[in-house]
C-alpha cells in the first residue's frame, strides 16, 4: 500500500510541477530581450536630372582686325556690350559626388564699335566700324560634388564642345562720309569652359544653382566685305566670356 501510495503522490506533484513551468513561462519570457529585424535600404546608383539657367555675360575689349586688300590692319577703341543667357539641360547623377550632363545655351545680341584708318587717299581720319553676334553652345559637362551634412553643395566643374557664333553685318562709316559692310557668317567653333559654383537643396528632388562659368570660344570672323576696292574679311580674336548663372536642378529619384 505505501508504494501504491508514494506512486500517486509522485504522480501529483509531477503534474504540479508542470503546471507551475507554464504559468512562469510568461514571467520568464517577458524577461528575454526582443531582436527586430529590419530590411536594409539600398540607395540607387544613379538619377536623371533637368536643368534650367539664366545668366549675365560679361565681354571683354576683343581684338579685332581686319586681313585683306589693302593690306593688315589692327582696330582701334574696340567696346563690347554685355548680354544674357539662357540655357537648358539634360543629365545623370552617378552618385553624390560625380555627375555629368548635356547643355544647350543661347546666348544674346552683343555690339561691337571701334575704329579703324581711313587708307583712303582722300582723308586721313579713322572711320567708325560697328558690328553685333549672337551664339549658341552646345556642351558636355563634368562635375565634381562635395557632399557634406548641410543643404549646401560646392562643386567644381569643367566642359567641351561647340558653339555657333552668328557674326551679324559689320558695317563701316568712313572719316570721308562714305560706307561699307561685311556679309554676315555663321561660325562653328570648337569650345571649352571651366565652372565653379554652389546648390541649395529645396526638397530631395529640387535644387537650386548659382555658379560663375569661363567660357573660351576663339576667333570669329565676318563675311566678305562688300565695296569693290576692299577685299577681306573682320576678326574678331580669342573670344571669351564671364557667366554668372543662376537655375534649378530637378531630379528625378
């Protein structure tokens, strides 16, 4: 009989035992820490972007000469007027520090007066000479970023490509009261440019865009003058610009 009854009562306190682990279970897993596992974030590699600027050309005091019948000559009292731009875009941001694009900018009407030597044999004075061009530049474009924690990014850049140089009639008004011209002529020139400037982030997609760019086209010339005794041409030498632009960024994320 004592080991039917050590039996039971073993069985009974088995039984209780069990109960108790699971109504501690609880207690004991509320204790345990709690791990999360969450989905890594992958940046894409690279983004298109638009682009839009509007910008203030400064010329300089070119040289300008003239090559033909009756011989050489260097103008004299060159003065240019400044002008505007306007410019539009295509691009790819590779990541935040390397970017390139594609632009095409018009620039506007600038004027041109000077002087030149009346080699004529009835004076002896200078004759007034006039002349005024537009352009358009087509260039591809590299960037330098430097990213930082602030909404603010300083770049560096550079670009090559060509420019249409739309050389309007010179004309000449003579010391002796007489006139003459120079054919208008388009030219394609080889060109290159240098850019510094800063964005503004406005939102994660929006960018605005202040920068200085230098840009070098070359030498330009006129057509053919029109007076029967001159035979040549004008040329305008070493064209270069001072642009400070300004535009926005969309990207396209």
């Amino acid at each position: 009989m004592n080991i039917v009854g050590s039996s039971g009562s073993g069985k009974i306190l088995g039984a209780v035992a069990i109960v108790a682990a699971m109504l501690a279970s609880p207690a004991v897993a509320a204790d345990l820490p709690i791990y999360t596992y969450d989905e890594p974030v992958y940046e894409k590699a690279g983004a298109w972007y638009l682009r839009g600027d509007i910008g203030y050309v400064a010329t300089a005091n070119y040289e300008v000469s003239f090559d033909g019948v009756p011989g050489h000559q260097e103008l004299t009292n060159e003065d240019w007027s400044n002008t505007w731009l306007i410019g539009i875009g295509v691009g790819y941001e590779f990541n935040h520090y390397f970017r390139m694009d594609l632009t095409l900018d018009y620039t506007a009407t600038w004027e041109f007066e000077g002087n030149s030597v009346c080699l004529s044999n009835a004076c002896g004075g200078l004759n007034n000479e006039f002349g005024s061009m537009a352009m358009y530049t087509v260039l591809g474009n590299a960037y330098l970023d430097w990213d930082n924690s602030s909404a603010f990014t300083p770049y560096i850049g550079g670009g090559l490509g060509f420019a249409y140089v739309d050389v309007r009639r010179h004309y000449s008004h003579n010391f002796d009261n007489t006139s003459n011209g120079f054919a208008a002529e388009g030219n394609w020139n080889f060109a290159a440019a240098a850019m510094v400037g800063l964005t503004y982030d406005v939102t994660e997609n929006f960018k605005l865009d202040a920068n200085y760019r230098y840009l070098w086209v070359g030498d330009v010339e006129s057509g053919d003058e029109d007076a029967s005794a001159l035979v040549g041409k004008i040329t305008y030498e070493d064209l270069d610009f001072h642009q400070i632009r300004v535009g926005g960024r969309y990207t396209f994320h």
